[in-house]
C-alpha cells in the first residue's frame, strides 16, 4: 500500500469535486428523525450530481431523481405527521410551503433535466434545500425547544 498519495492519481481530484453539498453540524435541528432525514436527501441530491458530473445516462438518472423526488415526499409526510403530533400551531403554512417546494420541484425536474441544463436543477436543488433545512425548518425547531415541557 503506497504511504503517500499523489496529485497524479486521477481518482484524487473527484474527491474534492463531487459533492454539491458538504453536511455541516450547524445543519442540525436537534431532531433526530428530522435531521436523519435531512442528511439523507443531501446524500441523494450528491449522488444526483455525481451521475450528471459523470455524464450517467438516463438509465442512472431517471432512478436518482426518482429518489430525490420520493424521498422528498416522505420526508414531507413524516415532518407534517411530526409536527402534527407536537400540535405545532403553523402547521397549515408549512405545508404549503412543503406543497409549492413539491410543485417546483416536479416542474423544475423535467425543464432542467430533460429539456435544458441539468447544472440549473442541480443549483435549484441546492438553493432549495439549504433554505429548508437552515430556515424554514428551524422555525418550528426553535418553537418546539421553546414549548419543549
Ligand atoms: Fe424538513
């Protein structure tokens, strides 16, 4: 096993290249199945950008923004479900914010991947879910650590 890895070596470089988004610990909201949930759409929105990087085919792309797009929906149901559970009283407004998310989502999907540029969707991505996680959702976190009894 060599002790020192070179520059030279090709698989270095895609290292540092491939993920659009890195997980911070200030991503946290402190709710387990939130956060769980959280990182595991970041994984599938890097894994849909390493197969657009790498030029995948359809065959690898259609599965990959199937997972990010169900996966959202799950993660949207369990959130509502959640925050029902802890009577959050913004529950309507956040669903609607869940609803729009899903709508531009689908629309943005199909404009980006199959008829334009996919770097657009993937930035769409981004945008979308570093927002949601530091701002929309840390609304009903900070709500929930001030009512916690
Ligand atoms: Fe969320």
């Amino acid at each position: 096993m060599p002790d020192k890895i070179t520059a030279s070596e090709p698989w270095k470089s895609m290292i540092n290249h491939n993920i659009l988004i890195v997980w911070e610990p200030s991503y946290n909201l402190g709710i387990p199945i939130v956060d769980e949930q959280h990182r595991g759409i970041v994984s599938t929105i890097n894994s849909l950008c390493y197969a657009i990087q790498y030029r995948h085919g359809n065959e690898m792309l259609r599965p990959v923004i199937g997972m990010v797009t169900e996966y959202t929906r799950i993660h949207f149901e369990i959130e509502e479900d959640f925050l029902k559970k802890c009577g959050y009283p913004n529950l309507e407004d956040h669903r609607k914010l869940h609803e729009e998310l899903t709508n531009a989502l689908s629309h943005t999907s199909h404009d980006s991947i199959w008829n334009k540029d996919p770097q657009e969707f993937l930035e769409f991505l981004k945008k979308w879910w570093i927002n949601h996680i530091c701002k929309e959702d840390r609304v009903f976190s900070h709500y929930l650590t001030k009512n916690k009894s």
